[in-house]
C-alpha cells in the first residue's frame, strides 16, 4: 500500500491538473484584493476595501472548502476502470480496499498542499494591498479553515468512494453533492415534524455553517470561536471520515473491475 501512494503521490505531483486547479483558485483569491484595491483607491467613499472584508468572503462561506476538496479528488483521480489501470493494480497483489484508502489519504495530503498555497496568495495579497487591521480577522479564518478541514477531508473520502463504485464520475459528483447538501435539508424539514431528525441536522456540516456562522459589516460570528462551537466542527468532521471511508470499503468490495 505504501509504494501505491508513493507511486500516486509522484504522478500527482507531475501532472499538470494538480498545478492547475492550485494556481486557478489562487489567481481568483488574488484578483479579488487587486481588484478590491483598485475600487478602494478609485472609487471615493468605498466601504470595502478592507483586510476584513476580503477575509471575511471565505469565513462566511466555510463550505467552499468541502466542494473544493471533492472537484480536487475527481481532477487527480478520473475514471481509472475504463483504463484497466484498477485490473492492473489489484493484479500487483494491492487489493481493492487498500487502493480506496491509498487515494483518499494521498488525496487528502495534496489537497493540504494545495489549500495551503492558496490560503497564502489570499492572506498574504489582503494583508499587502489592503487597508485595516489584520488581526481578529485573520485568525478567526484560520481557526475555522482548521475546524473544517477534518470535513472537508471527509467529503475526499466520500467522493472516492462513489467514483470508484459508479460507472461515471459525474453521477459520483451529483451523488456527493446530493448527501452533502441535499440530505441535511431533507433532514431538517423532516426535523420540523421529527424532533429526532432536528438535532441530527444540527451535527451536519450544511446546516450548522448556515445557522451558526454570521459574517457581515457589523458583526463576525462563528461557531468555531468557543469550545463548544470547535468540538462540533471536529466531531462531525471526524465522524464523517469514519462513515464515508466505511462506505467506501463497503462499495470498493462489491465493485467489479
């Protein structure tokens, strides 16, 4: 299993997708303080030429990370059983399970990479080109990206699983998308009738980002921001490794080559 993820990590490494995608979202966090610099040197009155404002755009909307994490996964991993490459790893005596755990950790490791280099051109242009102060803003953001990155992992491991188990990667893509959004609002309008399914929505990543997360010009409020806030974040992001990945086993196992 070690020398799979080596030979994975070194094809992902030298392919072109991996530096794309990073160099795409980072261009875009870019453009937005050069462009928000521009305005606020420009435009008389400019309200949102801030640190705060700018930092604020991904604190507000922390689930971009969970997206991100699953488009990542279907760029360095396309469909590798109409290839024959599945047939061929599992012919070198590396079984179907260990290969669906190889690419979720190997994938999670260069999803760090990448976030990491993103998270660097999006501070840093903000701090240099914009006006205010830096600090609560900067840690809160980094505080909750942390909190989330457990769930943002967890959706890896969810979209792997359904890539390898489906015929096409566009249905595993709509099948993640469909538990990761779709099921937390059925199980909260379910929850207005069911009191039970009430508290598990409020453990669901869609859910509690929405109702506990307030980001705007007067106030920054986060539920990673106190104790009880960070657990949950963890908790749910831990708990949904363990699922997807048991799921992703599950599936590997019934699959055909």
């Amino acid at each position: 299993m070690l020398n799979y993820m080596r030979s994975e990590w070194y094809r992902i490494l030298h392919t072109k997708e991996f530096w794309t995608f990073t160099g795409i979202c980072a261009g875009a966090f870019l453009a937005v303080s050069v462009l928000t610099c521009i305005c606020n040197a420009r435009i008389a009155d400019f309200h949102y030429g801030s640190v705060r404002f700018v930092l604020s755009m991904l604190t507000s909307s922390m689930s971009t990370i969970f997206y991100t994490g699953a488009v990542l996964a279907s760029l360095l991993f396309p469909d590798d059983k109409k290839s024959g490459i599945m047939k061929y790893t599992v012919a070198t005596g590396v079984s179907r399970t260990e290969i669906y755990l190889g690419k979720c950790m190997v994938c999670v490791l260069a999803a760090l990479v990448s976030m990491g280099l993103i998270l660097i051109a999006y501070t840093g242009s903000a701090v240099l080109l914009l006006e205010g102060p830096v600090q609560p803003y900067l840690g809160i953001l980094l505080r909750g990206v942390a909190a989330n990155v457990p769930f943002a992992a967890a959706t890896v491991f969810l979209y792997l699983a359904l890539a390898q188990f489906l015929k096409h990667d566009v249905l595993a893509m709509l099948g993640s998308l469909f538990i990761l959004i779709g099921v937390p609002w059925i199980t909260f309008f379910a929850g207005l009738r069911w009191p039970v399914f009430a508290k598990a929505a409020e453990w669901m990543p869609d859910m509690y980002l929405r109702a506990e997360v307030r980001v705007n010009m007067g106030e920054m409020e986060c539920l990673w921001m106190n104790s009880a806030g960070l657990s949950k974040c963890l908790i749910a992001g831990a708990a949904g490794i363990v699922i997807f990945g048991a799921v992703g086993v599950l599936l590997n196992r019934r699959q055909e080559l």
